[in-house]
C-alpha cells in the first residue's frame, strides 16, 4: 500500500493543476467577453456612468483620509531624512514624486479593493444566489452584458480619477506639515515639486498604473461574484479571495509596470 502514497500525491496535484487552468480559462474568457463588449457598454453611457459613481462613492471618503495622513507621514519622515543632507527644501520634491509614482496608484488600489471590490464581489454573488441572474437569462438578457461590463468600466475609469484624489490630498498634507508645522519655506516646498515633476515621465506613469491597477481590481471582483457558489458561505469566501488576489495581483503588477517604466 505504501506504493500508493506517491501515486495519490501525483493525482491530487494533477487535479490541483487542472482546477486552476480550468479557472483560468474561464477567466480568459469572460475577459474577452468584457473586452468585446466595450462598445455597445460604452454607448449605453448612463449605466457606467451610475457604477462611476457608485464606486467612487463607496470609496471617496476613506481614500481622502487616508491620502491626508499619508502625506503626513511621508512629511516628518521625508523632513527628517532630508535634514541630514542639508536638502529639506527639497520635501515637496520628495512627497510629490513618492505619491505620484507609487504610492498613489498602489494604496488607492488596495483600499479599492478592499471597499469597492467586494462591494462588487458581494453584489454580483448575492444576484447569482437570488437566481436574478438565470432570470435575466431566461428573459434573453445577457447578464454579462447588462450587469458585469458597466461595472467593468465603471471600475476603469473610477481608479484614476480616484488615485488623483489620494494624490492631490497627499501633497496637500505634506503642505500642512512641511510648511504650517515644521517650518519649511513655502515657495521652496512648490518651486522643487514644480521644477522635479515631469508630467509625462512621472504623472503619466502613474496614470497608467492607476488604471491597470483598476481594470485588475474590477475583473476579479467580478470574476469572484460572477463564479462564486450561489450560497452565503460561497459569497462570503468569494469576497475573502477578491481582497486576496486583488491586492497580490496589485503588488505583482506594480513590480512589473515600475520596471518596465524606469528602463525605458
């Protein structure tokens, strides 16, 4: 009997394998079929226009704050790093450069994940355990098309428009510390972030970021609500894994964009 210790191994492994091309495969698919979509979605603009807003809405508040105390922190620690070197003028530089290129796209991606993304995951999970959406099929109205691809390019152009804001508010806090609380000269803080900020090299790296962070971020989320078992303890399970292989796929991806930009 011992012989088939490895055999099981071997077995169970090959079905572990299996299961996830047989996942990814589905999620190929659906992905092409959001892709294919984009044109009747995008002239139907009102219903993306609703999922801009709310997402946006689900997570404008808690990326603002967040984005201030960011700045905050990124100010003292800059300040005092900065000091040693005799450069702390150069501050707004620092702040500008760190939220624009990194930490913009990638916190506003994890704390969109964590808020809109399984607001998404949970929605789209409850409908398919409501059995709405094997009414939508039974009525001919394609759930893909009516339900996931709206919310596809609603989360699309929701998280740009949102890392803007961690961003913005960012700086804005860096300003508040740097230059009302520590003392840093105000014309020296926006004449280094003016003259260090390249539009294009630096704000448009971010940009792009920002937005394959949200096409990723989305498609899981409705990739998880749309697979997901149409029962509570499946929909629950569903919105644990999107936070997981949202956030993971962000962090991979952030590796991957940062080294193809810098060696350009």
């Amino acid at each position: 009997m011992k012989w088939r210790q490895p055999m099981d191994l071997v077995a169970n492994l090959g079905q572990a394998t299996r299961s996830q091309l047989v996942q990814l495969g589905q999620a190929a698919r659906l992905f092409a079929r959001l892709v294919a979509l984009s044109g009747p979605t995008l002239r139907r603009f009102g219903l993306v226009r609703d999922q801009i807003y709310f997402l946006g809405n689900y997570s404008l508040a808690i990326i603002a704050v967040s984005g201030l105390f960011v700045g905050f922190v990124l100010s003292l620690q800059g300040y005092y790093t900065l000091q040693r070197y005799g450069s702390a003028e150069a501050l707004g530089l620092l702040v500008a450069l760190s939220l624009v290129r990194e930490l913009g796209p990638v916190v506003t991606a994890l704390l969109f994940a964590g808020r809109a993304g399984t607001a998404l995951t949970a929605e789209i999970g409850l409908m398919k355990a409501g059995e709405q959406l094997s009414a939508m099929e039974m009525m001919a109205v394609d759930p893909i098309r009516r339900i996931l691809a709206p919310r596809f390019w609603g989360g699309m152009i929701a998280m740009p428009l949102l890392a803007a804001v961690f961003s913005a508010v960012g700086i804005m806090g860096g300003w508040m510390v740097g230059v009302l609380m520590i003392g840093i000269d105000a014309g020296s803080f926006w004449s280094q972030m003016q003259g260090g900020v390249d539009v294009w090299r630096d704000v448009g790296n971010g940009v792009v970021k920002s937005f394959v962070f949200g096409v990723t971020v989305t498609f899981v989320a409705l990739y998880q609500g749309f697979e997901s078992q149409p029962t509570p303890e499946g929909v629950s399970r569903a919105t644990t894994r999107t936070v997981v292989v949202a956030s993971l796929a962000v962090l991979g991806l952030d590796f991957l964009l940062t080294a193809w930009m810098f060696s350009l």
